[in-house]
C-alpha cells in the first residue's frame, strides 16, 4: 500500500516554485505529503490561456533531478524500443494542443465532512497550450498500428519513498485520438515541476492521468493490475485504489478492463465505483472577484470559464442572486476540444450584497449539480441535484462551493 508519511522535502519545492511562481499559493496538505500549489487569485479564471506563473502543481513524489541528453523512454508490452529526447523531437512531427487540465482532487476541500489530505478549492484548474510528438506517430514507430481494444499504461520517473510505482492507464484508443508526448508549454521549455522533460498529455482528462517525467510506456490488453509490469514494487495503486471514486469503507475491485470511461456515465451505474477519467462539466467565475465593490448602476462584465471533459460546453447560466434565478451567458472565445470555453454576461447590478454563481451544461445535457451531498448519499445523489460525497473526493463539479459574493455600493462610496 502507498504511503502518506510525510515528505520533508517538498516544502523545499513548494518555495521554489512559488518563488517562480508568483500567481499561485500553497494549499493545504494534511498529510503533508504533497507538493501543492493552486492559483491564487479568482481572476486566473478569467482568462481563457492560463500563464505557466498560475498553474497549479501537484504531486507526491520528489521532482526527479532529469538530464534532457540522457532522458529516455522504454517502450514495453506490445510495443518495443527506447525514445530519447532527439529522437522525440526529431523523428516525430510537432504538434500544439489546447488541454484544460484539473486535478482530480479539485474541490476536495468541499466535502464536509474533509475527506482525503489535499483541500483543494477549485484553485487547481488551468488551461496551457502544449507542445509536443503525437503519441499516435510514436505508437506506429514503435510497432503499435491500432487501438484493439488495448490499454496504454504510462509510467513515472519520479523516485517513491514508498514501495509503489506510479502508473496510469488510458484506453489506447484515446492515446491514439488526440494524445501527445509534450516537452513543452505556452512556448517555452516545459518546467520541471510540470513534468520535464516529456510528460504525456491527455486532453481533456483529469491531470491525473497526465503522468509527469514519463519513463516508461507500455501496451497491453488491460490496465495495469498487480505485477503487470517488469519491475520492482507495488503497480497498481494509483489506478486499480486511488482516484476511484466510491463511498466511505469501500476497497474498490481491480477491472482488467471497463467498456465505459466517461467519468459522469460511470458515475450514473456503468462501472461500480468510477476511474477519474474525462473531466466532468465544471465552471467557475473570474471576475468580479469580490476583493473589492462595484459600483450600482455601473455595467460589469461577469466573466468566467466552464469546461466539460471529453464533451463540449453547450450552455452556461449566471446567478447574481444565489440561485434564485439564471440567465444564459455568452460562450466566446477559442472553441477546442479538450480545452474550457470563455462566458460573459453584462450586469448592471443595484446596492446591496449580491452573491454570484455560474453552472454548465455539457453537449448530453448533463448540468453541475448545485451541491456534494452528505455521505448517505451514492449514486442518487446526482437525482437530487447534488455530486456525490465520496471517500477519496474526487471529480466534484458542485457550482455552489465555488461562488462569489460581491458587495455593491451606491456611486461613490467605494472609493
């Protein structure tokens, strides 16, 4: 089983990337375990490209000390060979995508009661332009033609001081759609706390599966299970245990494989307790920011971003009333796939204390639910318009805990 003693070291990578970092803050760890950052300001959500300054971190590992020259990737399983950085960049075509990517833990921290060590908000949430090799073109030159049904298991080079190693599987289908191998981000080298040199990127999923300083990749029929790779040490923790969502005192059964990986579907009873996969329908309000009052009368652009996994955003409404009442704001902006839509709704709001909320609908019709329920509640939860509370608290995507209240004064007073 994986540890959660605590890790000394990474409040030495919590200040350095802070120090880099100036657009983001340290989040609350209660196994103090876990280099966590999340962005600091509401405004970070008012933009639809989010700079590399504001971009949450999170892992559990130390940030392996990586040599770009000596870097290599074993290909195992059904496929065979070793990749090196060149090699990547050089034989490979180079290809940007769009990928708004959540940790799956975000909104943890509103789970009541707390679940789970890392108490995040809805600050780990962003969305980055990467640069990298089609996985597909490094599939094909490595011996792998097509999906079969096969899983695509990645594997990180990040030294554990546990017995586990940390390994995430992904439907070789998917890999093969719109997956890459990135070395880079926003345009510029990508940062080590963010995976250098090579991290693969799963637009659209949650970061989870966006395995950092990838070592190894291999392909076989199923998911990793226990012992499936050729290796020291536990294997399937962070797929068959962790990131499952499930209701208190559940271990969860080990699938070699599920038909359905749409987190949301998995959630309404197509796999008994769901693997974090595509992101579920989530928006959040940037600006106002309610640091400071507005003033009555005074157009104000009520700006945001929603996102919707592997599906796309089709509606977003706004609440200036606490969810009395909803009118329909604008999508614009970049429309990608995988990546979260910009809205805007122009408000001319009187006096008084105004508590502001925003709630997304994807392209199946599935909207946020407005709360996480209590943990009685399972899979009728969502029938009573509330995410269910789950032992890991994972995939929330309630619109009420991530509000905004903004106070409105009459001409004048706020200055």
């Amino acid at each position: 089983m994986a540890t959660e003693e605590p890790r000394p070291t990474r409040h030495g990578e919590i200040e350095e990337i802070l120090e880099r970092k100036d657009g983001t803050a340290e989040t609350r760890d209660e196994a103090d375990k876990y280099t966590v950052v999340g962005a600091a300001r509401r405004r970070t959500f008012a933009n639809w490209l989010t700079p590399v300054e504001e971009h949450f971190v999170c892992h559990r590992n130390d940030i392996p000390n990586a040599d770009a020259d000596e870097w290599t990737v074993s290909l195992t399983g059904d496929a065979s060979g070793t990749l090196s950085m060149d090699a990547l960049r050089e034989e490979h075509p180079a290809v940007a995508v769009a990928h708004t990517m959540e940790c799956a833990g975000n909104g943890r921290g509103q789970h009541r009661p707390e679940t789970g060590s890392v108490q995040w908000g809805f600050e780990a949430a962003a969305t980055s332009l990467w640069t990298g090799a089609p996985l597909s073109s490094v599939l094909r030159a490595h011996g792998v033609d097509s999906a079969d049904g096969r899983w695509l298991t990645a594997v990180g080079g990040d030294p554990s001081d546990g017995d586990d190693v940390f390994a995430r599987s992904i439907p070789l289908t998917k890999a093969f759609d719109d997956c890459i191998l990135a070395y880079g981000m926003n345009g510029d080298p990508l940062p080590r706390e963010h995976g250098f040199p090579v991290r693969l990127v799963v637009p659209g999923w949650y970061g989870v599966n966006n395995v950092k300083w990838v070592d190894e990749l291999r392909v076989a029929d199923s998911m990793v299970t226990e012992g499936a790779l050729d290796r020291p040490g536990e294997h399937a923790y962070w797929q068959q245990v962790a990131y499952r969502i499930h209701p208190a005192g559940v271990e969860p059964e080990t699938n070699d494989s599920v038909d359905e990986v749409d987190t949301w579907d998995q959630l309404e009873g197509a796999v008994e307790h769901p693997y974090t996969f595509d992101a579920n329908v989530k928006s959040v309000v940037g600006t106002p920011d309610g640091e400071s009052p507005v003033e009555a009368g005074e157009r104000v652009e009520v700006r945001g971003v929603a996102w919707a996994g592997d599906d796309r955003v089709d509606r977003v409404e706004v609440s200036t009333d606490g969810g009395e009442t909803w009118t329909d704001a604008e999508l614009f902006g970049p429309d990608y796939a995988g990546a979260w839509r910009l809205f805007r709704y122009d408000w001319r709001p009187g006096a008084g204390t105004h508590e502001l909320l925003s709630r997304a609908t994807d392209e199946r019709g599935r909207r946020q639910p407005a709360r996480i329920s209590n943990p009685d509640a399972w899979r009728d939860a969502l029938a009573d318009d509330a995410f269910p509370w789950n032992e890991g608290g994972y995939a929330a995507n309630a619109y009420e805990p991530n509000g905004v209240t903004v106070e409105v004064v009459d001409s004048g007073e706020g200055r």
